[in-house]
C-alpha cells in the first residue's frame, strides 16, 4: 500500500537555515485537494550527513590516499587545496558539531564571539570537501553551503559522466546508502523533485539515477524555478528522460494535482498542463497559470525545523507572481513576468502570514517577490501596526517615487526592517539601455527617505551589460562611494546573459552575437560577443574594481553587519539589537597585537614575508571577530585594509596600474590571499623576520 500520494523533495544543495518556499506551497495545495503528501528535505538532511565528525574524517584519509592526474595548473591547484584542508581539518572535525549547536541555540547564536566561532569552523568545511572530491566545489565564499559546481563545463556529456563518478560526486554515498532505502520504505505513489537553484541540479540528477535504477517501479517527476529557467535547452535536450517520466515547467500546483489523479486511477500523464512528458516530448501542453487569490497558504508542517541552522525560524513568503514592471532587458523572469502580473490581496496574505505564524512561531518573514509594489507594502504595514503585531519582513523593491519619508517611516513602523534595491547602475545611459526605468535623482531620493525611517536599504548593482563602456562602469563606482552614508550593503554581480531575457531573445538590439559553442551547456547563460562597450575582461577588472573599491570606502561607515552571511543570521541581528550595535561590532575590535609594519605579498604559491623595519616581529594572532565577506577580494581587503594597511594599498595599486592584466592570474593571487588569512585566522600560522611557519596548534 502506497502511504503517500506523492513525496515532495527538495534535493542538495539549498540553504542550510531555512527551507525554500516551493515545497511548503506544493504541499499546501495538495493538501487542499485531498492529496496525502510526504516532504523530505533533502538539503539539510544530506548537509548535516556531509558535516557530520565521520563523514569528514573520512573525507581526511580520502585526501591523504587521493591521487589526482592533469596538467600542472590543475595539480598545483590540487596540492594547495590538499595542504589548506589537511590543516584546518583536525580544528574543523573537533568542533564541528558544537559550530553547528551554537547555530542552533538561542542563547549561544546572539553571542556573538560564540557566532564567529561557529561561522568560522563552519566555513572551514568546503575546504576538505573540495580536497576530498577534487576537483568539485561545494559552498562558496559567500556561503559554505550554496554552490556545487563540476569545474568543467555543464554539457551533457560531463553531467552523465559526474552523476555515477564516486571519485568527485559528494552526495553519490550518502543518496545511495542513506536516501533510496529510506524513498523506498516511505513507498510513494509519484516522487516530486523540485530544482529551485543551480546548485540543485547535479545532486538531484544523481538521486533520479540511482532512484530510476533502485526503484523503477515509482514515476519520477522533475519541475521548479531552475529547470523552468532551461524550458529553450530541456525541450531540445533528450537525456533527461533517462532519469524523470516528465518534467513539469512553470507553476506546479494544478500540473501535480492532475499527475496524482492520473496515477491514482491509472490513466497516462497525457494532457496535463504545463508537463513536458516523456512520451510526448514535442512541445509543452497548454500553459496554466494558477489563480493565486484562490491558493491556500504554504503548508511548512513537514519541515524538519530544528535541523536548519538558525535558532528560530524566518519562513520565505510570496505575496505575488511575476514583476509589475516586468520591462528590464537583463532579467531572465520576463519570460515567466510577461504571462501575467498577479498579487494576492493584502488581506488574504496577511491570513497566510498568520496561518503559517501559527505553525511554526515564526515573526520575520522574508519576501520573495521580484519586486512588492509600494501600495501593498504600506497597506500590509498598516495592518501590523494597528493590529499591533510583532511581525518583521524583508523585501525587495524598485526605487518608486512613493518611497517618500512618510511611506517609509509607514513602512519602518510596520516592520519593515530591509529593502533590496535594484540599482544595476550610475549611468542613465546605461539604465535607458537595461529599460530599468528608474532616475539618479529618484534613486538619492528614495535612499535618504530609508536611511531617515530606519529602513537599511541594500543596493545592487551590475557590471558588463552589453554596450556598457568603462566609464559608465566608473560611474556606478562613483556613485556607490559618494553616497556611502545613505545605503547600507552594497552587492555586485557580473552580468550573465540568460535565457528568457531581451538580451537573449533581440541579440541584434543589444548589438551581441551569441557563441554558438555556449548553446550546449545545459545552463540558462549563454556566452557572447559584443561589439560595442567593454571586452569581456575589461568588465571583469572593473567588476573586481568596484567590488574592492566601494567595499573598502563603505566599511568603516557600514560596520560588520555587512559581512553577515546569510540574511537570515543577519535579520535575526538586527532585529534584536538594531544597527547601531551591528556597526559597533566592528570598532569593538582589538588590534593591538597586530603588526602594521609587515607587508604582505602574496603571488601564487608562495607567501613573501617582508619586515619593513628593524622592529621585532610579532606572532599575529586572532584579533577578534571576523566574519565572511561577499567575496574573497573584499574579504582580503576587509583584513587587510583594518590591519595591514600596506597590503591593501598593494591590492589597491594593482588595479590603478593594471599591475595584473590577466584573469586568472589575478584569481591565483586572491586565492592565495584568502589561504594565508584563513590560516592566520585559525592561528595556524606564525611570523618570524623574513619566515613563514606553522605552529604548534596543527
């Protein structure tokens, strides 16, 4: 007897500290229908199984006995990934499991030297993995668990052949040990697998294969946000059809609504909307887009809450469907915007917002619209003041000219903590091309009317969109530093030009010409050529330009909340002891054991001390907390600026004078930056005049 309808599943790799909102709305509506539904969270399960003491002990004899053949570069790689891991994980494996309480405790979380400790410890894990499945990465600076990438080009052929390689596959132990035995004592009707992100694909690529060869008998059934963003490539592309009966696109509900029904009464999986089917795979059926006014709330009863790595929950909503504005040329959910723009009354999201509070006690919520409109956030505010609810949110917005000081105070009283802003650029040139519709001056305006309510307002930005010269790209970094005082984070990104987005489908507008080689990546990004504007490695300097420079001038006003990763850790902070204590976090610091009469040069493999005087050098020692940074350049550069003060101007002359014009060579420079901090961070490390040692504590 089938004991579940279905069994939704939400594969590795997501975030660790709050589940993603697809599986709870599936759940919910399936429910509402009659529908038994079981829920596995994958991502988390199978992340504390690969932070577990055993899984990374092993992982340390898998690097000693790992034999890795390529060329010199990949090699060289290899061995310096293999000597970071090898030292930093006897500390990793001791506190791993107290990293993970910290997180967890709501105590321990908000102290914040406990905090560091944890994020510390807890960032050291992709080091092993990366040297014990060489050469695939897991986690990112940015987070340690957010990424999962092959290094190689996403072709099919590369796919098929890391989806069974028990050499780089991190998940392919734990999915054939752990997960199909459990699939098949629950003993599902259909399995629901839903791909959310990028880093999903892969893993659930390798579950679908072992679960078709395992448990052939149970249909499998692919859908979710990342595969949607594929429809153009999976519709062409064959292989999928070796690990999935059929693959549902766009909006779910109604589609596995119907595939339950079908499978229950035994009927085919014909006809239904929105699903690519196996045999039929020609064209998509017709597009049915859900009434969402009509949607029950999310359903989080299935979520293993006390597993994720936050000591109370922050749950994702969506109050609408598709972008009211719906006209940017970069975005790759035009294709999805364009169907039609749909809000839920404010009234009835804000019943969703107390079904789901009082089922899992949750109180800040974070939006996951591509834009919520002005009236909608000021009448939801409205209604958390005058019901005088504890509720806090987080948002993204455009830069509407009703963001005055009035709304925004509105807004502010009403719990609203962040707003994320969508600058993508300085130029006016540039945000006419990208049909961003936003003015400079509306743009000041609006921050200074956050800035006075309360409200920390997180810019974005973006660097290499077609036609963008360097000094538009100048001008954004200009920007950025001269209006420091009125944002609070700042965030930049390489354009990518994906699939669904005008880019992509007017190349000739934007004066681009597609490689035709980029096409057989099984990616939404295809590579181009532009022929106006910046070259491609002249966007890549000024994106490492902008990043270092507007990080570096914002620090000292913004303070360490911005090296907060993630946002849920964040929000909880600020929600609990304001901005004023977050930016003291970093003042607080004591550096009298450092000595900033030592110049650093890292190239390469090599780490050159260089005493600068006849003073005697010092042991450099943790000088307090230091969390992660959005990327490894900032990061140096955020140590280094506020304690190696040479060393930053090093960095900073570098991109002046074009001292590193190649790419990769400047890549190889930060990553052994970024090697030489860790290991000082975890005091591994000591000084001795012109000598660089490890000390006793490895």
């Amino acid at each position: 007897m089938k004991v579940a309808d279905i069994l939704l599943v939400n594969p590795p790799v997501s975030s660790p500290y709050q589940p993603l909102l697809a599986i709870p709305a599936l759940t919910g509506y399936l429910k509402s229908k009659g529908f038994r539904v079981d829920v596995q969270d994958l991502s988390i399960d199978g992340f504390h199984f690969i932070t577990s003491k055993l899984f990374l002990q092993d992982a340390v004899t898998r690097i000693c006995n790992r034999a890795v053949k390529g060329d010199d570069q990949l090699l060289k790689r290899f061995y310096k990934t293999k000597s970071l891991a090898l030292t930093l994980g006897p500390a990793i494996i001791e506190n791993i499991d107290q990293a993970k309480r910290i997180m967890q405790d709501r105590e321990q979380f908000y102290d914040y030297s406990k905090y560091t400790f944890a994020h510390w410890i807890l960032n050291g894990v992709p080091e092993i993995l990366h040297a014990a499945f060489f050469p695939t990465r897991i986690g990112d600076s940015k987070a340690f668990y957010s990424t999962y990438q092959i290094d190689k080009k996403q072709t099919v052929p590369n796919i098929l052949t890391h989806v069974s390689d028990a050499e780089s596959n991190i998940f392919l132990d734990y999915f054939l040990n752990a997960v199909v035995p459990d699939i098949k004592r629950r003993n599902p009707a259909v399995i629901g697998i839903s791909i959310t992100f990028p880093s999903q694909l892969l893993p659930a690529l390798t579950l679908c294969r072992l679960l078709s060869q395992k448990i052939p008998d149970i249909p499998l059934i692919l859908g979710g946000g990342y595969l949607t963003a594929l429809t153009g490539r999976l519709e062409t592309e064959k292989f999928l059809w070796d690990f999935a009966a059929g693959i549902v696109f766009y909006e779910g509900e109604t589609a596995l609504a119907e595939i339950c029904s079908h499978i229950k009464e035994g009927r085919d999986l014909t006809g239904i909307p929105n699903l690519f089917h196996k045999h039929d795979p020609i064209a998509l059926h017709d597009i049915h887009i859900e009434d969402i006014q009509q949607l029950p709330p999310p359903d989080f009863s299935g979520i293993p809450w006390g597993r994720y790595l936050i000591p109370e929950p922050i749950v994702p909503m969506q109050s609408n469907k598709g972008c009211y504005w719906g006209k940017c040329a970069f975005c790759s959910d035009l294709k999805q915007s364009r169907w039609l723009y749909r809000q839920i009354p404010v009234r009835r999201f804000i019943q969703h917002m107390e079904s789901v509070h009082a089922s899992t006690g949750a109180i800040t919520f974070l939006f996951c619209d591509l834009a919520t409109p002005v009236t909608f956030m000021k009448d939801l505010a409205n209604h958390i003041r005058s019901e005088n609810k504890s509720y806090t949110w987080y948002s993204s917005a455009r830069f509407e000219s009703q963001l005055d000081e009035k709304t925004c105070r509105l807004l502010a009283d009403g719990g609203c903590l962040d707003l994320l802003f969508g600058l993508e650029s300085a130029s006016e040139r540039v945000l006419k091309r990208m049909r961003k519709g936003t003015k400079l001056p509306d743009i000041i305006r609006v921050l200074k009317a956050c800035k006075k309510a309360g409200i920390n307002a997180v810019v974005s930005s973006m660097v290499g969109f077609p036609g963008e010269t360097v000094q538009d790209a100048q001008m954004t970094e200009q920007f950025l530093i001269k209006n420091r005082d009125l944002y609070f984070a700042h965030v930049v990104s390489r354009f990518h030009a994906d699939e669904g987005s005008d880019v992509i489908l007017y190349p000739d507008q934007y004066n681009i010409a597609i490689k035709e080689e980029s096409r057989n990546e099984i990616t939404p990004s295809y590579e181009f050529v532009t022929h106006e504007g910046m070259t491609p490695r002249d966007a890549d300097k000024q994106y490492m330009k902008i990043s270092t420079h507007v990080f570096v001038s914002t620090a000292k006003t913004i303070g360490a909340s911005t090296t907060f990763t993630p946002t849920e850790h964040y929000l909880l902070y600020r929600r609990r002891f304001g901005n004023e204590y977050l930016k003291s976090l970093e003042t607080a610091q004591d550096v009298s054991e450092i000595n900033l009469n030592t110049s650093l040069i890292a190239a390469r493999s090599e780490v050159i001390i260089q005493q600068i005087d006849d003073e005697e050098s010092l042991v450099y020692k943790p000088c307090g907390p230091f969390l992660v940074i959005p990327n490894p350049v900032a990061r140096a550069v955020h140590l280094l600026q506020n304690h190696l003060q040479p060393l930053s101007q090093v960095m900073i002359q570098a991109f002046e004078g074009n001292i590193m014009e190649d790419k990769a060579q400047m890549e190889i420079f930060y990553e052994d930056l970024l090697i030489l901090i860790l290991l000082i961070r975890y005091n591994l490390l000591e000084y001795r005049g012109d000598n660089i040692k490890y000390t006793d504590n490895t």
